[in-house]
C-alpha cells in the first residue's frame, strides 16, 4: 500500500430532483477514488445527505409526513441514483444518524465549554409568514425578498460561534499550507473577500424551528446548519463514538472535494472549527467549477435533458460519466447541452475509442480466427506507439494527483487517437494480403491490443463498465490489469479475443434530439393538471363574464390572504373579495382592467361581502399567481365570451 487517502463529497440536500450538475461532485470523487485504489492506496470515500432544517420540516409539514418519514423516502432514491452512477463510496453518512447526532451534540458542548461557543441574540429582519430572517441588503423595497410582505426588526436568542477569534490564525494556516484551498483563484477569493475584510462570529443554533439536532445543554435550540453538516466528515469515522479505530486511520482527510458555492465554509467555519477542537486540518479543499445549461443555472430548457436517470437510459451511465469528468476543465465552468453531449459521445467514445476496440477486435477474427500472440515489432510507428503508450500513464497519474481529472482524460485519448492513426499508418488489409506478412500483421494488432489493454487499465476509473466490457471481449485479467502493468508494453503473452456488441453505436444528432424534445414535452404533459369534462356552450354561456376595473383595493384586517376590491362594470360598482393579497400589493391592483364573473352567487368572506369572483393563473403548487386581465383598454362592464 502507498499509503492511506481519504476522500469526501458534501453531503447532499435531499431533494427528488438531483440533476447531472449535482451528481458532478460525486462522480468527480468516484473516479478519484477509484483512481488512487487502482494506483495502490488505501481509500476510503464519503458521501452521505444533509437532512435537518427548516427547508425540510415546512415541506414534510405541507406533505402530511414526520421530516424523518420524508428524507427517509429521498435519501432512498439518492442511494438509488448513485449505484445507477457506478458511485463506489465506502461510507454514506446521513446526519440523522444516531452516532452523528450525539458526536454534533458533544462538540457543540466541547465548542461552548471552551468558550468558542456564547449566547447571544440573532437580530434582523423578520418575515413571520415566511418565518426567514434578512439583512437589511437583502430586502426588497424595505419588504421581505420571497414574498414581498412587511418584515419586523425581530432579536431571537441564539448561539454564536466565535469565529473572529480565529482569524489570524486561518490567515496564518492558509498562507503556510499553499495546498490547503484549490484552485488557487478560489483561495485568493477567500482570502480577499472573506478573511481579510474580517470575520463576523456565526449563528449556529435556532429556536424557530425544531427539525435538527437539539444543543444537549438548552434543548429549546436545534444546531443550525454548519456545525451540524461540516462534523459529518469526522462523525462517519467514529469521531466522538467509542471506535474511533477509523478516524485514526484516515483523519485529516486528504480531499474534500466541494463546488465553489459552497467553498467557503469549508475553508473558513470548518478549518476554525477544527481548530477550536484541537484536530488536525484536512489536506485540501478543491473547489469546482460548476456545470451549466447554457452558460446559465441548471434547468431544463430547450429540450436539454438534465435528469441523469434519463440521460443513463438513453446513452449509458458511462457515457453520463465520460461527459462530466471530461467537460468541466480544472476548477472552471462547463457547459451542458444535449446536442453537445451526443458530439461528445460521437467523436470521443463512438469515433475514437469504439472504432479502436471493434476495429483491432475485427482484424484479430478475421485475420487470425481470434487468436492472438506476440509478433513482430519493428519501425519508428511501433517504437512511437510504445512511447506514447508508456508516457501516458505516468502523466495521467501526475495530472490525478493534481486532481486535473478532465485534463487526465484528455492525455488517455491522445493515447486512443495514437493508435487509430497507428492502423492508418501501418494498414494492416494490406499486409493481410501476403502470407510472408503475417508476424508483422500479428505484431501490428499485439501493439494495438496492448495499447487498447492499457487504456483500458486507465479508462477504469473514469468508465468502469466500459473497461469491464473492453477486458471481457479482449480476454485480459488477472495481473495484466494492474496499475504496474499499466507501465509496461508488452505484458500480454497470448489471448482469444471475442468481438462483443459495439459499445457505443453512432448517434443520429438530429434524430435524437427530437426524441429528446418530444420527451421533455410529454413530461410537461404529464405534470398538467387534467382538463375537467367536457362542457356545452349553453352550459359555458351561464357564465356572465364581464371587464372590470379596479377602482380601489385593501387588505382585510386578520385575513391576510384576502383583499377587498371595489370595481366598476360600467353601469354599476361592485365589492369582490380576492385571495390574491400574497402576490399583489394593493396599490399596484388599482386602474387594472381584471375579468370578473359577475353572476356568481355572493358570498361572505371573513365577513366581508363578495359579489363576484375575479380570474387569475396559477400554478399548481401556487408559488406563482397572476391576474388575468384584457389585452387592451376596452369599457368596463364588456362581456367576455
Ligand atoms: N448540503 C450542502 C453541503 C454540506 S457539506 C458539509 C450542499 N448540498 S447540495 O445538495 O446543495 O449540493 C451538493 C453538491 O452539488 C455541491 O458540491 C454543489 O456545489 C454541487 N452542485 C450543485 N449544482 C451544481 C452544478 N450545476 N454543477 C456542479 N456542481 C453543482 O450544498
């Protein structure tokens, strides 16, 4: 063994809709592990979900479940879609667990012993329907951000963790520890905008919610956030539990590999933490770049697919896998769009490394019943191949270290483009045609088939179902597949090839596409809500639908969804009441042009009388309601047919 590497994901949100850019951490750290496995260290990768909060306990509370009996469903399909991803982790933490729960409760308390952690008061403003504090740079107009209501100075008791007292010391540790923040811009950023403009100490526990882990000494708080999601790297080793035999063993960890947003709380609140705690700091946070759609947030737009569920149906999990590791350069950005997925898939896996495998395979058959054994080896394209082939290894280990995982890939196929150019050069249906030729024909597929056993010893941590797939139709196992043989050419001694299914057929981009597209539409299809029976147009006639302009509006005391309007119909004004006062300010209602049915039966809403019914849009969840209204100035009091 080289030695031990411990590598560690963030632990997820739960959420049902993990896309291919939240599945980039973990496929990124799979085939890191992978890779150092392969390479002869002692690996033990993390990965795990982030469950507590009040996020959580408002939707369990809106789904009628207990928070516990909603996460337990999503980390389920979590765990789902990472054996579907190949993801070979050692060790999934959830921090519901009972083992983290007490371990985050002891050092909370270890924290406030110390005098690290102190109770003070949260102040900012409130929203009571959103229950959300915000900083005054956060209000919109003065008004709450989400649901743009009148917000309250609010104080709530709450813990604070010094982290100001750690300042200098972070600054200090981070200088001298060059590897400990990468890429490089990303510890600059810290540095300048973060830890130099100084640090403000953090809130860490709450009273306004209940769904976390209770501070053990004043069980009116829950931890709040970091303390509880950071812990989880040392907790899943047994740190704070009686077998610590783990921690031991693979404590500091040697990466945490984390996306850039979130970048700064392991480079600030977990180091201070750590170092409150008297533990050793981890190697290094590597902070990635962030796949995009678009050059934009990750959504579905355009007929880009971006659930890696479907994406693995329709074109492999290896080749969801080849597409993240190698679209993402170094630390920066990468685009998604489906129609640059399937060139990718084309040109890199159909093009160069498929043909490569089915060609060199082929030949074997054909020319030698599949079997095959050493030949000659001769001439400036051999001695080049062999060069290339031993280089390429050695590099792609460097780059790895560097954790240069896009740049790896990119030196493996400069291996795989070497050898198909190697066919052309030395044109192996020609020298089929001559029985004088066949040591030389035999040597020329042996070097290509060493070639293709070496990319795919390499490809194996990046692709491990393609390298299966390449191992069985070549026959290679055994020892042939180590990394030490990775470093040779020539490790092959005699074989019986059997060509198997093409890996990855070429792909029709446009047709494609349309099958993509029209399954995008059907989904959306499938999400509406169902059109209600048929009606005739008598019955639809009954209906007195008229213009109606809003002379005035106001909230109704004590009924905070609902406003009062006054509205003119041309010959008469009216008084309706509409549940609209969550997405429209008053004020703003006043001179529109609304559509009101105007023969409804009146009603009495919290008191108030109603006559009439104004329309609106919404969708099916409610997060978003507009009024309809005509398309231009027409009389009140019109008809709407
Ligand atoms: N729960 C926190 C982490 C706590 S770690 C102590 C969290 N979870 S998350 O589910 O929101 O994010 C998980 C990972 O997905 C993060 O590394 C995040 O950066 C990454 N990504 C989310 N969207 C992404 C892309 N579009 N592209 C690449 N990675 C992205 O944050």
């Amino acid at each position: 063994m080289k030695g031990k590497y411990y590598i560690t994901t963030p632990i997820y949100y739960p959420s049902d809709k993990l896309h291919i850019g939240n599945t980039y951490t973990t496929v990124v750290a799979d085939a890191l592990a992978r890779f150092k496995r392969l390479n002869g260290y002692d690996v033990f990768f993390l990965t795990g979900t982030d469950e507590h909060g009040q996020k959580i306990q408002r939707i369990a509370e809106k789904k009628g479940v207990t928070p516990k009996e909603y996460v337990d469903k999503i980390v389920a399909s979590i765990k789902d879609l990472w054996k579907l991803m190949n993801i070979s982790y050692d060790k999934f933490i959830r921090t519901t667990d009972d083992y983290h729960i007490k371990a985050v409760q002891d050092i909370f308390k270890k924290l406030y012993d110390k005098g690290d952690i102190y109770k003070g008061y949260y102040e900012g403003w409130y929203c009571t329907p959103c229950e959300s504090f915000f900083t005054e740079t956060q209000l919109v107009d003065g008004k709450c951000p989400d649901c743009g209501r009148e917000v309250e100075w609010t104080k709530e008791e709450a813990y604070f963790f010094r982290l100001s007292k750690y300042q200098d010391k972070l600054l200090k540790y981070i200088e001298e520890h060059p590897d400990f923040i990468l890429p490089e811009k990303r510890k600059n950023e810290m540095i300048n905008n973060f830890i130099k403009p100084g640090l403000e100490d953090l809130c860490v526990s709450r009273t306004s919610f209940t769904w976390g882990i209770p501070v053990s000494f004043d069980e009116k708080h829950v931890v709040y956030v970091w303390i509880d999601a950071l812990s989880n790297y040392i907790t899943a080793l047994g740190y704070g539990s009686d077998e610590k035999s783990l921690y031991e063993k693979y404590w500091p960890a040697d990466v945490h590999l984390v996306g850039k947003d979130i970048v700064r709380f392991h480079t600030i609140i977990w180091p201070i933490m750590l170092m409150a705690l008297d533990i050793p700091l981890p190697k290094t946070v590597f902070g990635h770049g962030w796949l995009l759609v678009d050059g934009g947030k990750m959504s579905k737009s355009k007929g880009n697919v971006v659930d890696p569920v479907i994406l693995s149906e329709h074109f492999g999990v290896d080749a969801v896998r080849y597409y993240l590791l190698r679209e993402i350069p170094f630390g920066s950005d990468g685009n998604f769009t489906s129609e640059m997925f399937i060139k990718r898939i084309n040109s890199d896996l159909a093009n160069d490394l498929g043909n490569l495998v089915s060609r060199t395979l082929t030949m074997i058959e054909k020319y030698f019943k599949g079997e095959l054994r050493k030949g000659k080896f001769e001439g400036e394209f051999d001695e080049d191949l062999r060069r290339v082939a031993l280089e390429v290894p050695v590099k792609v280990e460097k780059l790895m270290d560097d954790l240069k995982v896009s740049d790896a890939l990119e030196e493996i196929w400069t291996l795989v483009r070497r050898a198909n150019k190697y066919i052309d050069e030395t044109m192996p249906w020609v020298l089929a045609k001559d029985e004088e030729n066949k040591d030389r024909l035999m040597g020329v597929l042996y070097n290509l088939t060493e070639a293709i056993r070496i990319v795919s010893i390499l490809i194996s941590s990046f692709m491990p179902s393609t390298s299966v797939k390449i191992n069985e139709q070549f026959g290679f196992e055994g020892t042939i597949l180590t990394w030490e043989k990775a470093l040779e050419f020539g490790a092959v001694d005699a074989l019986l090839v059997k060509r198997g299914d093409i890996m990855f057929p070429r792909i029709d981009v446009e047709k494609k596409l349309e099958e993509l597209e029209k399954l995008n539409q059907q989904k959306e299809a499938k999400k509406m809500v169902p059109i209600k029976p048929e009606i005739t147009i008598d019955e639809f006639d009954k209906i007195d639908l008229r213009v109606a302009k809003v002379l005035e509006a106001e909230r109704i005391k004590g009924a905070d969804k609902l406003l009062k309007l006054k509205v003119d119909l041309g010959g008469e004004e009216r008084q309706v009441v509409s549940g609209i006062a969550k997405y429209y300010e008053p004020e703003k209602l006043v001179g529109k042009n609304v559509i009101l049915v105007a023969n409804l039966k009146p009603v009495k809403l919290r008191g108030v009388d109603s006559y009439g019914m104004i329309l609106a849009a919404s969708t099916e969840d409610y997060s978003k309601l507009v009024l309809g209204t005509v398309d231009e100035d027409i009389d009140a009091g019109s008809q709407v047919k």
